[in-house]
C-alpha cells in the first residue's frame, strides 16, 4: 500500500511537472524528497506498532506472573492447612 501511493504521488508530479513545463530536476528534486520523507514516516508507524506491541506483551506478562503469584501463595496456603507447613514448601 506505501508504494502504490508513493507511485501514484511520483505520477501526479510527473504530470504536474509535464503539464506546468517545469524542468525535469525539480521533479526529481522532489520525488527524491518524497521517498525520503514517505520512508521515514513509515518506519516511525513501524515503530510505534511494535512499541505498542511490546506494552501489551509485558501487561500479559505481568498479569500470569500475578497470577502465578496468587496460584502458589493458595497453595502454600492450603497446604499449610493441611499440616504441611509453609516453611516447608518455601525450602
């Protein structure tokens, strides 16, 4: 998708260009210009996806380690009422 609109940008100023008789170095000017600007604003995008991506990946990560947390405290919880101690299923 970001090459067909950077293609169809480049064919409208070619056109643009061919219709105003400019010279054919301000096009290229700024087709360089656009290709630049187009690429680093993609990689920004990219970026942040993956930030975000990254976020909620470490949220889930947090949220089964409380989990895991809670699972074995219940656990040494019941055990502990069983007899079982809780110093003996920390060693």
């Amino acid at each position: 998708m970001f090459a067909g609109i950077l293609v169809a940008q480049a064919a409208g100023l070619c056109l643009e260009t061919w219709w105003l008789h400019l010279p054919w170095s301000v096009a290229q000017s700024v087709v360089f210009f656009m290709m630049v600007i187009g690429i680093s604003n993609f990689t920004f995008a990219r970026q942040v996806f993956i930030s975000n991506q990254l976020r909620k990946a470490n949220q889930e990560i947090e949220r089964l380690t409380q989990k895991a947390e809670r699972e074995r405290i219940a656990r040494d919880l019941l055990l502990d009422e069983r007899g079982a101690g809780l110093g003996r299923t920390l060693a």
